[in-house]
C-alpha cells in the first residue's frame, strides 16, 4: 500500500541527537496526528523530512510510495509529493503570493510545458475564497506582514495549490484562533481522500476535534512512546505530558 | 545553501571564443608610440593625434584613485596589456560582408536577430573596431548619424568636435585620461532638431582577445527637441588573465531634447571594467541612464548629469548584481547648476555569496538655486550571510526651496528562505531568481520591454551558474 514510511529515522543537529529511532508509517488516504511537547523533536522530524540541511540523518530511513526520500535535494522530495506546511512560515519579500505559487506550478511542469494563466487564477482564487482570504492578498509579498493567523492560512492555501500526496502540518494551529482554525481544518478536509496523507503535529487535541484523525501517536524525547486511536487524544489531554513523562517514555525505552 | 554549492559564475552565453587573425595589432603596453599607432592606422587629424599625446602625459601623471576605490585595481598591469586589435576592417553595412569569424560570434549572440526584431540602428565592435554598421535608411535621410569616432571626427568634425571631451575632460579621471590616449571604436550619434528616433540605436562591444583592452569613445548629441534611446551590451569569454574594459561615454541633450542610455552589461569574471559616462542636460532636456551592471572582477561606474539649464532632468536606475569574486562599485553623480532642475537616482544592488556590492551617490545643489528636487534612493539585496554592502551617499544640498529625499535600506534572503522556496519544488536558482526579480521589478517596470525581458533571462543565467 502507498505510504510515506518512516522507519528507524535517528537525526542530530550539531552533535545532539533529536530524533532516535522514530519509526511511522503513514498510509495514503489517513490523517495522523503527532502531539507531544514541546521541544520533543517533531518541528525536527518535518524539517528533516522537508530536507533542511540543519538536520543531520544519522540513521534510517524514509520512502514516500517507495521512493528512497533522504538524501533528494528539498525541491525533489516536493516534487515526489511532499508538503510541510511550516510552524513558522518565513517572509519572503518582492515576492507575490502569486507569482510564487505560479513559479512553484511551473516548477512541477515537464520542460517546455507553461501554466496555464487563465486556469490558475481561476484555481487561486477558487481556493482563496474557501479559506475566505481576501483575493487581494495574491499580490501581497509571501508572510511579509502577515498576522500569525494570516500566514497560517497562507500555508494551507499553498498546500491546496500545490495538491501534494503526503502533507505535513507542523502545529497549523497555534496562532489561530477558533473561527480562523475552522476555516483551515475546512480546508484541509476538503482535501482529504484516497490521494492524500497527512500528518498533523499539534501540541493540543482541540485542533482535532475539526480535523478528526485516523490515528494519534504520542511523542516523547525523539520517539513515538504509544499510537491508538482519536481517543488517546482525549486520554492525552486529560491526564496532561506528566502521564507522558512518568508513564509512557519509561515503559518504551525498556 | 550550503558553501559549495554557491557560486561558480558561468555566463555561458558570451563564454566562447573563435580564432581570430589580426592585421593591426599596437603590441603589448602603452608608450606615445602606441598612441602613434593607432593615430596612424586610422588616419586621424593631427588635432587628434595631439589631443591622445597630452591624454598619455595625464595618465601617466596621475595615481590609481587606491586613496578612495579598491586595492584591486593595482592588479592591472597596464604594461601587458594590448591596446589596439583589429583585422583591418571598415564596418560593413551588411551582415555577408563581415569576416566569418566574427559574423558568427555576432550570430552566436543574437546581434542580428534583435536588429530585425526592434532596433534603428545597429554597430557591433569586435576587439578595437566595429564590424558592422547599419541604420535604417529613413534614419540617414532625416539626418541621424550613427557611425563611429574614427568617422565621427573625420566626416563630421563640424559637428562633434565642439563637444568631444567637454563633459568629461580628460583629466576627469585616470581612465577617463586613458581612454583619451587610446580609445577606438564606440558610437558617436547625432539626431537633428526636432527628430525623434522611435526605435533604440544599439551597439554591441564584444572582447574577443586575451589580455586586451577595449576602449571605446562614445558621444550622443540630441539636438533641441530631439528624442533617441541607446542601448549597450558587451560580453566577453573567459579568460585566465585580466581583460581591461574603459570606456568614455558623453551625452548632450539641447534644449528640450531627450536621452536614454541603456547599459546590459554581462562581462566575464576577469574584466576590469572603468567606465566614466556622464551626460550634459541643457534647458528643459532629460537625460536618462539605466545601467545594469552583471558580471566583471571589478565594475567601477557612475553616471552622471550636469543639469545646465532651467528645468533639466536627469535620472540615474541602476541594478548592480555581484555574485561571488565580482565587486560592483557603481553609483551615480547629479550636479545641478540651474533653478527648477530635478533628478532621480535609484539603484539596487545584489550581491550573492562572497560577492561585494559599494554605492556611491553624489548629489550637488548649491546654494544659490532655487526650486531643486532629487530623491534618492538605494537599496541593498545580500543572498545570504557572505555578501559585504557599502553605500557611500553623498548629497549636498544647499539653499531654501531646494528639497532632497534620501531613502537607503537592505533586506536578506537567507538560507531559510531559500529552504522555505526549496521545499514548494523551486530549485535553488529558481528561488533566488525570484528573489532577485522581486527585488528589482518596480524598478524594471521602468525600461522598456525588451530590456527588461533580456535582464530577466541573464539574471536567471547567473543565479543558474551561481548554483553550480
Ligand atoms: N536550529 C536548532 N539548533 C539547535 N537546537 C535546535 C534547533 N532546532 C531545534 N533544536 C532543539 O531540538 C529539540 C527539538 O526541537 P523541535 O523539533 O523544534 O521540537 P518541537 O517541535 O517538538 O517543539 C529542542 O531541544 C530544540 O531546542
Ligand atoms: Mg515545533
């Protein structure tokens, strides 16, 4: 089955090593949610997935649909499928939302091959309108300027352009608040089916009560400590990370 | 972005280089026999011959400016490098008639097919001398002329005599005064009254030669009323050793005429190019340079205007890029000597990996006019940490009613951003275009069209290259 395999992935920055031994595997067609505290490694697991060069592999490793991923250049790994939409997107400035995604459109495109205008404003501003941004934004400077909330949508907005096998949503939800995290978890739901994956990373289960999700696994200290289903969210969020710390991480590590 | 991935300049377009025989050739270094040379192979009028005798004695009596400008320049060595090249040739009015060797290098670059496409009037110098001249010839009927200075001074010394050298003396400057001993081809235009010539002219400087120095003169004189636009470009192969590029570039607008002079500069990393270009805006005239400055060791330039009458305006745009091992220090000079008169100057610079960016701005209004405005504006792109930016602005502006507006800033983009650009699926180059192109396009949205198209393609040309 197609999926985006992550199998004993150990990843360092500098000398210390964040993620050990992290294994998932995420199959097309379901939503998993990674919630851990902070500082755990999951921002580490996206931006190694992503192929920052910060984060050193040290070990393992990882296919999407059988496809070796580390060790591609980030732009290949995007366009084998893979999107992480950013916890903290950064600004690009001069650069237009939509000249941006237009670039990224053509970047996908066999040589010679040119986007369509017509077709792709038509396809923006559709997706625009079902995150309720205001079509204005398109020639807006990339985040330049952008509330928290804004840049969030943003991410999502360029996840529905980009339309990608395997999401990753690095805690899309922190900086929103409740209206604005409707509208996204909208978004993202109107995307989901067979072709996609995602893997939502959240620190907090109210995010998934809107983006309700196939599997949930519980990170601690650079590992997944315990996977189950939507309810371990809920168990999670009553019992709190000491439940984490004191319970799971022990028993895992033997 | 990691170190080794950053830049290794390869502008592929103009690094090529056909074998060339040359029938003149003024030998290596530079003593007044050289200058007898090249007065001799031209057949110049002794005024001329005398006018490049006292321009010898002037640079050889003045120092490298090191005192202000970079250390680099004591690299060139000005006792081997050859001054003058040429098969012989006159310009050739059509295409057939120039050497093979040289038609396909022209060809190689396109020269041709943009004559057909937009432009009046072409003249593509290989080495020292041009190769081909041609104008559209409605154009010659109404006057125009557009011929080198060799002829220039020779068929029309009526004409350019009284302004050859008067907007930059000889003595501006070390290679303002060398280009005076030696130079060689160029353009010298003149657009009668009342004309205006709705296509660019261009020219075409082409280094074909190892250790070699081009030295062109160029003159515009727009007469009153007269409209023209001019545009440059110049490209050289990579060589191993130094190549010297020091040209002299006048412009006179009289009254109410109108100047554009466009530089798309895309030298290899090896040339040092010390160009002076200034222009002389008389009552109600305006005199435009947009000057875009790719590639070179070392690009040392300022154009200027002199606002000599009532009401002149003079505007410098310019986009400097340097990426690795280039240093582009350009910048711009406005001297307003009338009342009313007003001037714009906006340059960007780029500077990539170890590349290194310097403006330097020189704006003057005494005290004694009134109603004066310049705005300036400089703006400083680093692609990530290495890059070095200097901005030397100075404007002096003095008495009541004469305003001036200065605005400076410098944005990065960092390896996050490039990361951010990366993992959407641009490659490496593709972002920094971008980022580039962002920075530069209000700015490009003012050249015309065909300009700012070729821009845009060398642009991506060196941030390819740049990736490796
Ligand atoms: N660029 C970095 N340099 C050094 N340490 C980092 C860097 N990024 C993250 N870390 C460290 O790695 C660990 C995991 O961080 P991160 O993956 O951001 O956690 P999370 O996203 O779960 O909050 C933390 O201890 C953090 O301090
Ligand atoms: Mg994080």
């Amino acid at each position: 089955m197609p999926s985006l395999d992550i199998r004993n992935l150990c990843v360092s920055i500098g000398e210390k090593p964040i993620l050990k031994d992290f294994s998932l595997s995420l199959p097309k067609g379901e939503v998993h949610a990674i919630m851990g505290p902070n500082g755990t490694g999951k921002s580490t697991l996206a931006k190694a997935l992503a192929g920052h060069e910060d984060y050193t592999i040290t070990g393992g490793e990882v296919f999407l649909d059988g496809e070796l991923l580390l060790g591609l250049e980030p732009e290949a790994r995007a366009k084998l499928g893979l999107f992480l939409a950013f916890q903290y997107p950064c600004e690009i400035p001069g650069v237009s939302i939509a000249n941006f995604l237009r670039a990224a459109s053509q970047a996908r495109l066999p040589e010679g091959q040119e986007v369509a205008a017509v077709e792709f404003y038509k396809k923006l501003h559709g997706k625009m309108d079902a995150l309720k941004m205001d079509r204005k934004f398109t020639a807006r400077s990339l985040n330049e300027g952008f509330s928290g909330g804004e840049r969030k949508r943003c991410e999502i907005l360029q996840m529905m352009m980009l339309e990608p096998k395997y999401a990753i949503m690095d805690e899309t939800d922190s900086g929103l608040d409740i209206d604005a995290l409707k509208i996204v978890a909208q978004g993202v739901n109107l995307m989901r089916g067979p072709e996609l994956g995602v893997l939502v990373i959240t620190h907090y289960q109210r995010l998934l009560d809107y983006i309700v999700p196939d599997k949930v696994h519980v990170m601690w200290d650079g590992r997944i400590v315990k996977s189950g289903g939507k309810e371990l969210a809920f168990e999670l969020e009553a019992k709190g990370y000491d439940w984490v710390s004191k319970e799971l991480a022990p028993s895992a590590k033997n | 972005m990691d170190q080794a991935t950053q830049l290794e300049i390869d502008r592929e377009k103009g690094n090529f280089r056909y074998e060339t025989d040359y029938a003149f050739d003024a030998g290596v270094g530079l003593r007044p026999a050289t200058v007898d040379y090249i007065a001799e192979v031209k057949g110049e009028a002794p005024w001329v011959r005398e006018f490049r005798h006292k321009a010898l004695k002037i640079f050889e009596s003045k120092p490298m400016p090191t005192h202000w400008a970079t250390k680099d320049l004591e690299a060139i060595d000005f006792s081997k490098i050859r001054y003058y090249l040429s098969q012989g040739q006159k310009p050739s009015r059509t295409w057939d008639e120039v050497p093979a060797d040289i038609k396909k290098t022209f060809e190689r670059l396109g020269i041709p097919e943009q004559e057909r496409k937009f432009l009046a009037g072409v003249e593509a110098q290989f080495d020292s001398e041009a190769a081909y001249s041609r104008m559209k010839e409605g154009l010659s009927k109404l006057g125009v002329i557009f011929v080198g200075p060799t002829e220039g001074l020779k068929e029309h010394e009526e004409i350019f005599r009284p302004w050859f050298g008067k907007v930059i003396p000889t003595s501006d400057n070390k290679f303002s005064a060398l280009n005076s001993a030696v130079f060689s081809g160029g353009s010298f235009i003149y657009v009668p009254k009342g004309v205006k010539v709705k296509q660019p002219l261009q020219a075409y400087f082409r280094i074909n030669a190892e250790n070699f120095g081009q030295f062109e003169r160029t003159l515009i004189i727009a007469d009153e009323g007269a409209e023209v636009t001019y545009m440059e470009g110049c490209t050289a192969p990579k060589f191993e050793t130094a190549t010297l590029h020091s040209a002299v570039v006048e412009l006179v607008a009289l009254k109410g005429a109108k100047i554009q002079y466009i530089t798309v500069q895309n030298w290899s990393n090896n040339v040092f190019n010390l160009v002076t270009k200034r222009g002389l805006a008389h009552e109600e005239s305006e005199i435009r340079w947009i000057d875009c400055n790719i590639g070179s060791r070392l690009t040392m330039k300022y154009p200027g205007v002199i606002l000599k009458g009532r009401r002149a305006r003079g505007e410098v745009l310019s986009i400097a890029l340097a990426n690795d091992g280039q240093h582009q220090d350009t910048g711009a000079k406005m001297i307003h000597a009338a009342d009313e008169t007003t001037s714009n100057i906006i340059a960007k610079s780029i500077s990539v990996g170890q590349g290194r960016s310097t403006y330097r701005g020189l704006v003057q209004i005494p005290k004694h006019l009134k109603n004066c405005k310049n705005n300036t504006e400089c703006d400083a792109l680093l692609i990530n940490a290495n890059s070095r930016t200097d901005t030397y602005p100075a404007i002096t502006v003095r008495g009541e009613g004469n305003s001036v507006q200065h605005e400076a800033s410098v944005s990065k983009v960092s390896a996050e951003q490039i990361f951010y650009m990366r993992s959407r699926g641009l490659s490496e180059a593709a972002a920094m275009s971008l980022s580039v192109n962002g920075f530069i396009n209000d700015l490009v949205r003012e050249f015309p069209m065909e300009y700012s198209v070729e821009l845009k393609r060398l642009i991506e040309l060196e941030m390819e290259g740049s990736v490796g």
